[in-house]
C-alpha cells in the first residue's frame, strides 16, 4: 500500500465497520478512509448470522430492549437510525427484504452472503481503501503536530497515520470468525474500562445431567431463572433439549442474565404457560376419571411430549392430579453454566458506555476515538436486535467520526 496518511480509519470490517465506512464516505471522500479487517475478507461473522440467512433486523427493536449497564446509548443511536431507516438504507443499496411473523427481517435471498456482498460493493462504489488479512496490533496518539491524530501498527509491520479511528473489532464471541477482543486492548491503551465480557444468547448447561435421550426434544414453553427463590428473568418460546442441557432461542435470551459467578442458579420450566395451576389441575383430573382403565402414561398422552412423560409420572398408579399440574409448571433444574465463545451469539459485557458520549459513541478518553458494534457493553435479545445495534452504531459512529476528522477545532468541541 503506498498511501500510509488517512483521515479515518475503521477498525474491523464486520457488520458495524462497514456501516462505519459507508456513513463515513457520505461525509469524506472514499479515498480518505480505510478499512482494515485481519480476515482474508469482510464480514466473515455476519455469513453465519440467522444460520446463513442474515436475521439482518426486527421491526420490533426497541431501546429498551437492550441492556447496557444503565447507559442511554441504545436510546441515543437507535432515535436516530431505527429499524426502519436500516431496512430502508439496504433498500437503496439494492437488498429486498422480507418479514416474518416475529418481525424478524431476512433478505429475500434467505443468503447472508447477499447483504455482504451488497455492502463490500458499496464500500467500493464510494471508494473505501480497504485492507483484509493484517491485523492491527496497537493503536497509539500519532505524529503529527497539534491534532488528535493516531498511528495504527500493522502485522506486516506497516503503519498508518489518521486524524480519526472508529473500533468496530466485535467482542469475543463466535471467536471462530476472529472475534478475539483484540478491541479491548486498544480501549484499554487509552484509559478505558470493561465491564467483564461474558458469552451471551448462548445454551445452558445443565448440572449433572443425564439425559441424553431427550437430546433434540422440543417444547413450547416459559423458562425462568431462579437465584435462592429469587427470580431473575422469564421467557417464552421454543426450548430445546441438548445432551449437555438446553437450548433454544428463550434460553439464550435469559442466558445474558446468568452470572456463573454466582452458585445456585436453577431453571423453572413452565410447560402449559397459557394455563393457570387451577385449570391444569381441573385438567388432569378429568383425564384422570376419563382414563382410569388405561395405561398411566395416557395421562399425558396428546399433552405432553412422548419424551417426557416418563419424567412426570409416579412409578405406581396413584397420580395426585394438584400436585403433577404443580410439577409440570414449576419443573425445576440446577444450572452449572454456559457453553463457551463458539457457540456464543453475543458478547455481554464490553467497554464501558458511561465512558463514551452517547450521541456519537465518541471516547471521553481521547478525542477522535470512536466504538460501534459488540466492542461496547450492549446487547440485545435474539432475533434481530443485536444485528440492528451494528447497524446503528456503526452508522453512528462512522458519522460522528467523519465529521470530526473534516471539522475545525470550534466544531470539533461542540460534537462533544
């Protein structure tokens, strides 16, 4: 690469420095700014999103879905790019869309690979320098005389010179696609803190388990996690049994809120949550008397999966139909953790949001750096949320960071 002095540049090429890029562009000539990813090609993580098919949205993301340790940047960014704005953004770039029935938004091509390639052609279009296959290894205050300017070393050994830096790097999970949190040792390098990153969306592994022959089992139900008979957070949905313990999308989304740090943690599983105790119990009964010269597991037959029978009904013939409909409806199991980064959906935790303005994602360390995407303690449930938080704040960011690097020093101080 000849040119080594940039006006910005974009630290990974993902889902939200991509977005960084192309906002960027709107503001700076495409030959000022480079993104610079360490895989041999650009979002790499994002081809595996929604099991290939790019759950790219949900039209029913909303600020408050997210957790961000108290901060009020998903309230920020998303006011100013929402769902609607991405769908229409990818709209422009020529990506048609489609939505289910949970709001989920998907690509009419069911191929994550067309949103990627859509966006590595705008990145071209509008002239992006981008450089795959050499990490950066630091990132330090640069040479210049008076500006916030930064010096990025290479892997190759190259370095490169800018005024701005968006940190777009992901956080840990999925490190399969080269998540490693390489982006926190940059944050850090400029005095900022992490909030303790954590696998998150991410299945449960359940204690001393020996089941395996439920193993592909599913039930609609509600899961909730219990702390010494305190509840932590409740689900529906579809649950899914795993030689290891269960999964499913309503377990990863009450998997964020589980700290193995601290024992005691038990899953109650709900298997009628559309049902009342009392009308279950009036339920059972009545099979009870209609069945009574049938086998015991007729009982449950036509209610319950053939599966799981065997685990709700007493070796002999008396059945208290009270205490099974209690049973079914509070079905408690000890917890013991979490699978690990690879199976992970998304990152919990991540660089401290009180320690970035929330309106541009722009560092209160050091003026001109800026985070988008996973890098940042936020998250979201499953379906769509965490996807749309790269989006907007990679949009975000690219932007705020684009003006800086084109304004004056009076300019400059006001975007703070």
């Amino acid at each position: 690469m000849e040119k080594e002095r940039f006006r910005l540049a974009i630290i990974g090429g993902g889902a939200s420095g991509m977005l960084a890029a192309i906002s960027a562009a709107m503001i700076l000539p495409g030959g000022d700014i480079i993104l610079l990813e360490k895989n041999p090609e650009l979002g790499k993580k994002l081809l595996a999103t929604g099991n290939g098919r790019c759950n790219l949205s949900n039209q029913g993301c909303r600020y408050m879905d997210y957790q961000a340790g108290g901060s009020l940047a998903p309230r920020q960014i998303l006011s100013k790019i929402s769902a609607s704005d991405t769908i229409a953004f990818f709209d422009e770039i020529g990506l048609m869309t489609r939505e289910d029935d949970d709001g989920r938004m998907y690509p009419y091509t069911e191929q994550a690979i067309t949103v990627r390639d859509l966006l590595v052609k705008e990145l071209a279009f509008l002239g992006v320098f981008v450089r795959t296959g050499d990490a950066v290894t630091e990132i330090s205050d640069g040479v210049t005389d008076g500006d916030s300017s930064f010096s990025i070393r290479l892997s190759s050994g190259d370095s490169i010179y800018t005024d701005a830096v968006v940190v777009a790097t992901g956080g840990k999970a999925g490190g399969q696609f080269g998540s490693d949190g390489d982006g926190y040792g940059f944050a850090k390098s400029f005095g900022h803190t992490l909030i303790r990153p954590r696998p998150g969306l991410v299945p449960l592994i359940v204690k001393d388990w020996n089941h395996k022959e439920l193993k592909g089992v599913r039930v609609k139900c509600s899961i909730a996690l219990e702390r010494k008979g305190e509840r932590i957070v409740e689900r529906r949905g579809e649950l899914q049994f795993a030689e290891y313990g269960i999964s499913g999308i309503c377990v990863f989304d009450v998997s964020r809120f589980l700290d193995v740090d601290e024992p005691e943690v038990d899953a109650v599983i709900d298997f009628f949550p559309e049902i009342t105790v009392k009308d279950l119990t009036a339920k059972l009964f009545a099979r009870a008397v209609a069945f009574a010269t049938r086998p015991p597991e007729s009982l449950l037959e036509g209610m319950l999966h053939q599966k799981l029978i065997p685990f709700f009904l007493p070796d002999g013939d008396d059945v208290n139909p009270e205490k099974l409909a209690r049973y079914l409806k509070n079905w408690r199991i000890p917890i013991a953790g979490t699978k690990g980064w690879k199976e992970a959906q998304v990152t919990v935790g991540g660089i401290n949001c009180e320690e970035v303005y929330q309106h541009t994602l722009g560092s209160r360390k050091k003026a001109g750096l800026y985070f988008a995407g996973e890098v940042l303690d936020v998250d979201g449930p499953c379906g769509g949320w965490n996807l749309q938080w790269a989006w907007s704040s990679g949009f975000a960011a690219g932007e705020s960071a684009a003006l800086w690097a084109a304004g004056s020093a009076t300019e400059r101080e006001d975007m703070k």
